[in-house]
C-alpha cells in the first residue's frame, strides 16, 4: 500500500499553478487542517496495520508544517500502519525551507527523499511566475551540501525540478541550469523536467476550479517557439543520460536505485491511500478525489468516485507504458494495428525489436495518439 498526502498550503501561489492550492500560511489554519488530516487517518476504514511501502508528501508545500505537525502526523501514520523497513518516504519543498535544521529533523522524521522546485536559475522568470528568486535555491543547495559534508548519518535522496518553457528563459538555458548545478553539486540523485503546457481549453474536462487556470496575455511573447522547446526537451535528455541519469518516465530521471518508488507503483497500477484537501487514491479498482474546497472536505465530501472497469485499466496500462519506458508485446497486439503502423511509418513511435516506443519530438500530442490507437 502507497499513502500520499496532499499539502495545500503556499507562501506564494505559482502564476501557472492549477492544483488545490491556497495563498496562506496562517498558523491556525494550518493547525486546523494538521487536526483533520490526523482524524482523516484515524478514522480511516482501510484495514488497521495495513503494511505501507511509501508515503508522498506533495504539493510542494509541505516545508510549511513546522516539524511539530509533521512529526505528529508521522506518529498517527505510524499507529494505524506498518512501515516496512525500506519505506521510501518523499518531502517536496520550496528553496526557502530546505535548512540545515530542518533537513536534519527530515531525516530523523524518516524522510528518505527530499524533492526542490529549481524550476529555472533565471531570476527574471522566477520573479514572474512568482517562484521567489535564485538566491533561495543557491542557499537551499548549499544548505544541502553543507549537511552531507558534516553529517554522514544524514541519508537523503535529493531530487530537484525543473520546468521547460517558462517566460524570459533562453533557449538551451533549461540545459544550462541543470549543468552547472550538476557539475556543482555530486548529491543531486534525481531530476524531473517537466514541460509548461496550456493548460486550459474548451475541450478540457473541468473537475476543480483550478482546471480553468489560463497564464498572462504577455508570456506568449516571452516564450522560445515550439520547435525550440522540444529540442530543449531531447536536449536535457541526452545530456542526463550522459551523465548516468536513466531516464524511466516521460519527466524523470535517476541514478541507478535513486527512481521515486512511489511514483513507480502508481504506474503499475498498485493502491493508493490519499489523504487531503484533492488528494487522488486508488483502492480496490476505485478511482477517488476528495473535494478542493476546505468546507467540503472537513464535511469528508469526495469529488470524485469512479470504479476503473477492464477497459479503462487497459488504457491507463498503455499510456503509463508509452510515458515510462515502451509498449510489450502483449499490449500493443491489442492495440489499432492500422494506426500503429501509421505512426511508426510516420516516425512519431519507433519500433525496436519486440518494443515500441515514443519519440521525444512528439510528447506534447501523446494523448492523441492514445486516442488514435486504443
């Protein structure tokens, strides 16, 4: 069994965020939901003892619980599971929490991954997307050095993420960023690069109110074209594969053994216990969310309840394998052979031996493909 817990607390809200998250980082409101998270867990109607592989704190703002409430959520997790004795539990920060005390007290709290938003080392950009300032993340990443230098105790897989095509970034500048932090700092494990994407249209399906999220008039003007953005994409790829990162979804990398477990057993279909203001889980081939509205989820209102029927696992079978690593034989025999075989022609999938692959170039229009060849 996965846990993932869902932080919705910010400092700052991103100006391209579209998850449940809020502008707030009042005290009270924060211990409020610490209260209801615990009694979420508690009251739980999962099995009690249930043994727990991984645990995932997202989104990104979980450095805002003082070490306190995290502490005591840990203990509430701890009294109602087990942890097995090689739980992969991940923490994702914002620059401006990565300490020296706290990385400390995170690992002390059993925290085994730590995951920092870089996004971009171009301070213009950050200041736009409201991100903070490069001068955080310089802070944060030899804050972390300092810890392993002095203290070897300390065993944290460190994971930093980076976002292609933000407004005022260069082209090759993503590439850039990664390289001298890499060339800098030995520690570094894992690498997520994701790609900025509009993310609204008419056509999307709206399940939260953040769906609708649509980015400033101006940013079409301060973005590198497409065709430079892909190559971008290919060119931060190949560059990490040059330097040992293995390459194992569409966005992430990581040194041999450093792959985020978690995120791993979601694409193998494997259940997840969701806790939180629109946290997703995955139990007993139910698909769930809890609502994204604060009143509606101390009401324990779920927005979303959906029983995953044979077809709908198949899908998500071929579209987590095409994201991670290829096609098997077995799936894609099941596939539209007329469409494959157009794309491949096309030289949109590649065919390699008994496998097939997605070519870098055309990842933006994956779920087209999807649809045109289940």
């Amino acid at each position: 069994m996965q846990i993932y817990i869902h932080i919705p607390f910010c400092e700052q809200k991103c100006d391209y965020c579209r998850f449940a998250s809020v502008w707030n980082t009042q005290e009270f409101l924060i211990e409020k939901y610490v209260r209801y998270l615990c009694k979420e867990i508690t009251d739980s109607t999962y099995n009690k003892n249930q043994k727990i592989a991984t645990i995932y704190f997202g989104w990104w703002t979980p450095g805002v619980l003082s070490l306190k409430q995290l502490e005591r959520i840990f203990m509430t997790l701890w009294q109602k599971y087990i942890f097995l004795n090689d739980i992969e539990i991940s923490l994702e920060s914002t620059p401006d929490k990565v300490t020296v005390e706290n990385i400390q007290w995170w690992s002390k709290l059993w925290v085994t991954r730590l995951s920092m938003w870089v996004q971009t080392l171009n301070n213009k950009s950050l200041q736009v997307i409201w991100r903070g300032n490069k001068w955080d993340i310089d802070i944060a990443l030899k804050n972390i050095d300092t810890v392993f230098s002095n203290n070897s105790s300390v065993n944290l897989g460190i994971s930093l993420d980076f976002i292609i095509w933000l407004p005022h970034v260069k082209k090759w500048e993503t590439k850039k960023d990664i390289q001298h932090i890499l060339k800098k700092y030995n520690f570094v494990k894992h690498v997520s690069t994701y790609l900025l994407e509009d993310y609204y249209n008419e056509d999307k399906v709206i399940e939260t109110s953040f769906d609708k999220k649509t980015y400033p008039d101006n940013w079409d003007s301060l973005w590198v074209d497409e065709e430079e953005y892909l190559n971008e994409y290919s060119e931060v790829k190949k560059y990490l594969e040059t330097t040992w990162f293995d390459w194992y979804e569409i966005s992430n990398y990581a040194k041999t053994w450093y792959e985020c477990k978690h995120n791993q057993w979601y694409w193998n279909h494997n259940e997840i216990l969701a806790f939180w203001l629109w946290a997703y889980g995955f139990i007993d081939w139910v698909r769930y969310a809890n609502s994204e509205k604060f009143w509606e989820y101390y009401k324990w209102i779920k927005i979303h309840e959906t029983t995953l029927s044979e077809e709908d696992i198949f899908l998500e079978t071929v579209m987590f394998q095409l994201r991670t690593s290829w096609l098997v034989e077995e799936v894609y025999y099941k596939l539209n052979r007329k469409k494959l075989d157009y794309y491949i022609s096309e030289k949109f999938l590649e065919k390699k031996s008994n496998k097939i692959i997605l070519l870098d170039k055309w990842v933006l229009v994956m779920d087209y493909i999807l649809s045109e060849i289940v």
